[in-house]
C-alpha cells in the first residue's frame, strides 16, 4: 500500500513540486497551505507523515504540530526556511521528528522521507515484539504504552527522548557508543551528526537529574558515549 505524504506549505509552487516528486518517487501525496486546512484534511484522511512548513499563515508550524500531536500519532518532519538553530531545535523539542531547512534538494528531502517511514515501521515492530516493560532502578518504560515513570512519576517524554533513553535503559550499566545511539534512535543516515545526541542527552538530564550540570544517572563517557546508571528513590 502507497505511503499518504501531507505536504502543509504556504507556498503553492513549493507544495506542488514536492507533491509531485513524492508522487513520482511511489507516494501517495496530498497538500495544504495552512494549518488548519491539514489537520481537517488530516482527520478525513489521516496521512503516514507530514511534511510541515514552520512558517505558515493563520496557525503557524509551532501551533499546528501541537495540534497534530494532540490529534494523532504521526511522524512529523519541520519544513523551514528559518535557519536558526532555535526554531530547529525548539521544533524537535515540541515533538517533530526531523527538520529539513529551505532550499534542499529534492533528493535530500526524499532521502529523510524514505528513512522516517523506515523508521516508524522499524519501531512498530520492536514494541510489538519486545513490548515488555523496561526497569532501570526506580525508572520504568513501557514501550507500547509509550509510558515513563521515574518514582511512580510519569515523566512528559518527545518521540525521540523516549527512543533514546529505551535504547539507554535496554543497556543499563553498559556504555553506548555515539555512534550505536545515532544508528539506533536516528538511523544510520545521522552517522557523523552528534550535535542531535548532545541536544536529546541534556533534554533527558533537565527531566530525570536532580542535577542536570552534575548527571548521576545518564554519564558521558569520555571519548566513548553515555551510560545510565539504575538509581533507586
């Protein structure tokens, strides 16, 4: 079955061909030039990924992921032509799944469709079939839940914040390699770009440390990567 792609950009000529490279490329794809237009499209016809332009009319990117959130389970990737490192990462902190920034090549863009869908599927299969609950001291997930809880708490967790600290606590006590959390939580197409685990790393050490400037639980390795270390109340 042909994958839906919901393209949501303001700008027509923008909408058009990339609905039609992902239309030639084998995906089914459909367009909106605004928020509100995709998420009433989105509930008729509820897409496999949104492509989603940060700088829309009306509702804006920020508002209309949060909506999108809200609404439904879908992988999310920021379209934005704002090149500030803030809106890129304030984009993965509310919950996007990727970012691509304006003007990409077509390739490039096709290229992180083809490996979020890869991965939802890869993920959809890991919690079918290893679906049981995770303890890690007094941390506990449940990956087909997709519940946190750190003493009996529930910690508020991003897509990739749960992915990464699942691949951490699957691994308790051991060191992961940088390159092993980029392979497993990113996919190999992030090989050679760990500003992405430094960013996730200090969001997880703001919501699990009592310290995050001094981490107790999740610890840098030097020159290796990052370990979790089981802590009880």
């Amino acid at each position: 079955m042909q994958k839906h792609i919901l393209v949501v950009d303001d700008d027509e000529l923008m909408r058009r061909s990339v609905a039609y490279n992902l239309e030639q490329a084998g995906y089914r794809a459909n367009s909106a030039a605004s928020a509100e237009d995709a998420l009433a499209l989105s509930k008729r016809d509820k897409p496999d990924l949104i492509l989603l332009d940060i700088g829309l009319p009306g509702m804006d990117g920020l508002d209309a992921l949060r909506s999108f959130k809200a609404e439904m389970n879908v992988p999310i990737i920021f379209v934005t032509a704002r090149r500030r490192e803030l809106d890129e990462i304030l984009g993965l902190e509310l919950g996007a799944d990727d970012y691509i920034t304006k003007p990409f090549d077509m390739s490039l863009l096709l290229a992180h469709v083809k490996a979020m869908l890869r991965r939802t599927v890869n993920e959809e299969s890991v919690s079918s079939s290893h679906g049981e609950v995770i303890i890690a001291g007094d941390l506990s997930l449940d990956p087909q839940a997709h519940i946190v809880t750190i003493g009996g708490q529930p910690l508020e967790l991003t897509r990739r914040e749960f992915d990464m600290l699942h691949t951490l606590m699957m691994h308790a006590g051991q060191v992961i390699s940088m390159h092993d959390l980029l392979s497993s939580v990113w996919g190999a197409e992030y090989i050679g770009e760990p500003q992405v685990v430094y960013v996730h790393i200090r969001w997880l050490r703001e919501k699990i440390e009592a310290n995050p400037e001094k981490p107790e639980r999740i610890v840098t390795v030097r020159g290796v990567g990052y370990k979790l270390i089981p802590k009880e109340d």
